[in-house]
C-alpha cells in the first residue's frame, strides 16, 4: 500500500496496483480497466503483455479470472483483474480475500490521484481559456481567435487535432468546418469539409446545445465522406475517441468546438467533457467579443467615411461651384473669343470634377460588396474591351449606382454595356468611345449612354436581334432603348431603366 500511494500521478498508481495485485496473488496476467459510460473503456493498464482490448466486453472474464470492483466515493472507478496463476494453479477464496483487500484500500489511493489529476487538468483548460483572452485583447480579428481556440484545446486535451464548424452560408441543414488545428499536415485537406446537422456529433451538438461524445469518429467520417469531394485523408479511421461541444455565447449559436484523440490516446471521461465544455462557453464569449469589436472597428470606419462625404458635399463641392459660376461670368465679360473659349473649357473641366467628387461621395456612403459593386464590374468590362476595339473607352458614373442597382437590373445593365461595345467593334470603325452611366439622387432612374466618333447611323431596333435583345431588357424595366446618329459623325445609344416607382 506504501509503493501504490507513492506517486500522484493516476497512470503510475493504475500500474502500480496491477503489478501488486498480480505478486499478491501470483498471477502471470493482470488488467485495471477504467469503466465509462454506454460501454466505453477509459484507461486500461495490463501487466503480462497486451491483449488489445477495445471495449469491456473484451476483458478477462471464465473460469482462471478474479475480478473485483474499485470504487469510489460517488461510482465505481473500475475492475481490476487477475488470470493465470502460476505453476498452472487454481486461485483460492483467499487469493479473492487479498484482492479485495487490495482493491478497497487502492480505491483511496486512485481517489486522490483522480482528485490530483483533475486539478492539473482544470488548471491546463484556464491557462488556455487566458490565452485565448490574451490573444483577443492584442487585437487578433475572429478567424484567428476560432484558430487559437481549436489549437489551444487540441493541446490541453493532448488529441491530434481540434476543429471548429460554423454554419453554412449557403445551406442552413448543414455545418462547415472553417477551422483545423493538428500537427498532421493531412488533416488541413479537411479544411472546407461539409457535415449535415443530422446524423452527425457536430450537427447534434449545435443542434441541441450539449456536448456529444463518440467513439471510432474516424470511421464515421470516412463514411459521410465517401461520396464528397473532400480529399479525405487515410489516417482519418486511426482518429477515435471524439468530443463536440456547442460554442454559446448567451442565447446565440456560434458553431461547434471539436477535439479528436487517436485510438492509443486515453478516451474523454466525464469529467474532461465538462471542463471541454467550460472552455468552450468562454471561448465563445471571447468569439462574440472580437466579432463585436470588428463591427465597432467597422462602424467607425463608416462615420470616418460619412464625415469624409459630407464634408466633400458642403465645402469642397461648393467651392468649386462658386469658382465655375465665377469662371463662367468673367467668360462673359471678355471681349477675346479666344480667352472666353479657355475659361469655358475650364468651367467644363470643374463640371466635371464636381461630378467625379459628387461620385465619390457615393461611393464612400455605399455598403462595401464581397464581390465589389457595379462600378467595379463595367470598369473590368471597359479594360477588356481593350482588345476588341483596339482603345480603351473612357467611363464615367453619378449618382449612387452601387447602392441602387443590383440584382437582375445590374446583370441587364451590364449585358447592355457589353452588347454596345460589341457592335461599336464590329460595326462602327471608331476611334473613341465614352459611356456615362447615371443614377439619379433618389436612385429611381437609371440611364445608360454610350457614344462612339465611328460611320454607323441610325438602326431600326427590331431588325437586328443584338438591339432587339436590349430593347427588350429595357422594356423589362419600363425604361426604353434609342440609337441614332450624332450630328457630328458617330452614333447615340440610350438605355434607361425604372429602378423604383
């Protein structure tokens, strides 16, 4: 009893009462099972060579085996077992004595060092729960916080990876597992990996907000991902015991938090499900916090951007208004054609440099685009041209195009402005093109103008079916369609749309 409760480690003491138990009893074979719920083995130390046990219905058990219970305070630990005794003999009812003897007082001993090891264990999943604060206080964005998470939880419950699924964008039955964290390059291939929410541990925590534990997850998941385009890797059935816990912050549903261990790692027990839980619940507070702190930094980016408009709208916008008002009157004054010609090619210039502010303005008050706004499309459009037309077309927009067109109006508008292009480069022969794009202030009225210096003239819509197509799109929105001929050589096209009654 003096060399069992020597050491507080829990493995050092498991080992400990086996070897005893078996000289105590001279038997050549003895195991210590640790017994888990829904017929799950924890920790199975044996002395006399290994058996590979893979559940509890694999241990020592017939004739030749003694078996007794270790229990705790609360539940029973385990068994500890003995077979084979030496010299081909029988174990006798004061071999069982001994054992239980044995047992009973290793009971207090595996107490302790259970005591001992959840305090060591508790205090691993703080230490990381506060690096997982510092890392949110020095200003990491959220994905590398869900990155620090997974990570810091892979390493406290020693598992060969930890892994974070938030929901899918796209569809709401199922889960994405943005975030991997493992030292097995082969497993980041899992990056992206599609789960539904039913049928799966990750899916059934999310969906029921408690933690779900799983063995053999490895052959699970090769499974569900059999038929996916998910390069799975060929180690993925070595990964067994599994935990998935809900990341809640209050009432709102963040993801799911996973951490996997191998087949030879000791399994979750109760206990470290519930301290995977803790971590999990401030993780996720930490999560919701940084995402919070993002929307703060991006709200004061979009007053910083609305001072900016309004300041262009109220001081510069009307300072040179005033100047092009000015410089409009003294081109009055001047008897020198030649000078009152410079002067109104400067008012020209200020128009159009008030226009040029004016959309910008727009575009600081518009809503940034994932995939950038219309403006950002028709500019891509206009440099692709190059080839085809053999220049490049000079562009220009008002009003707030980005914010009030979009959806199919935008795709009508941006096959108008290809289909003008491509008529000017196979019919016109011209040398220049200039396409001007307006929104009105109130964003009800869209009108398209594309102008080229080529031969063509006037074309009867109906008649050909690139114009007849844009007819009909324009009609699609109340708006209508002209082509006709400028007066100083080249040809008009006009397109409007309604966007708004």
């Amino acid at each position: 009893m003096v060399g069992i409760a020597a050491d507080l480690r829990l493995p050092d003491v498991l080992r400990r009462i086996v070897e005893s138990a078996c000289e105590l009893v001279d038997a050549e074979h003895g195991v210590i099972a640790e017994l888990l719920p829904e017929h799950r083995l924890g920790r199975v130390i044996e002395v006399g060579g290994p058996h590979g046990y893979g559940c509890q219905d694999d241990l020592p058990h017939g004739s030749g085996t003694i078996a007794v219970p270790i229990r705790l305070r609360e539940s029973v630990f385990g068994r500890l077992y003995v077979t084979g005794k030496r010299g081909g003999r029988v174990f006798a009812e004061q071999d069982r004595e001994w054992l239980v003897a044995l047992a009973a007082a290793a009971s207090i001993a595996v107490e302790n060092a259970s005591l001992y090891e959840q305090a060591l264990r508790r205090e691993r999943w703080r230490e990381a729960s506060q690096q997982v604060t510092a890392a949110l206080l020095a200003g990491e964005d959220s994905g590398t916080t869900l990155h620090t998470i997974a990570d810091r939880a892979r390493v406290v419950a020693n598992a060969s990876g930890g892994a974070i699924a938030l929901p899918s964008q796209t569809d709401s039955s199922a889960l994405v597992f943005e975030i991997i964290a493992s030292p097995y390059p082969e497993y980041h291939r899992l990056v992206g990996a599609i789960v539904p929410k039913e049928g799966t541990a990750s899916g059934q925590a999310y969906t029921t907000g408690k933690p779900v534990v799983v063995s053999q997850y490895g052959g699970h998941v090769a499974v569900q991902q059999a038929n996916s385009d998910i390069d799975v890797p060929r180690s993925i059935k070595d990964l067994d015991s599994a935990v998935a816990v809900p990341l809640i912050a209050g009432g709102d549903k963040l993801g799911v938090l996973l951490v996997v261990k191998f087949r030879d790692a000791d399994p979750f027990t109760d206990a470290e499900v519930e301290l995977v839980r803790d971590f999990a619940a401030h993780a996720a507070l930490a999560v919701a916090f940084a995402r919070a702190e993002e929307d703060r930094r991006r709200l004061v980016v979009f007053e910083e951007r609305d001072r900016i408009a309004r300041d262009l709208h109220d001081l510069v916008i009307q300072r040179l208004f005033a100047i092009g008002l000015g410089l409009e009157g003294l081109s009055r004054l001047t008897a020198r054609p030649e000078l009152a010609e410079r002067v109104t090619g400067f008012v020209r210039d200020l128009d159009r440099t008030i226009r040029d502010v004016r959309n910008s303005i727009f575009s600081l008050q518009e809503p940034a685009e994932a995939h950038g706004g219309v403006r950002s499309d028709l500019l891509r459009m206009t440099q692709d041209s190059v080839g085809m037309l053999g220049f490049e077309p000079r562009i220009s927009f008002d009003g707030p195009l980005d914010a009030a067109v979009a959806g199919p109006v935008r795709s009508d508008l941006l096959a108008t402005v290809r289909e003008a292009l491509s008529n000017v480069a196979r019919h016109a022969a011209a040398s220049s093109v200039s396409i001007e794009v307006l929104v009105d202030r109130n964003g009800r009225q869209l009108s398209l103008t594309v102008l080229d210096d080529g031969v063509g003239g006037a074309v009867d819509p109906p008649r050909a079916s690139g114009l007849a197509n844009l007819k009909q799109r324009a009609a699609r929105w109340h708006g209508a369609l002209s082509v006709e001929p400028r007066p100083d050589g080249g040809t008009k096209l006009a397109w409007t749309a309604v966007l708004r009654e």
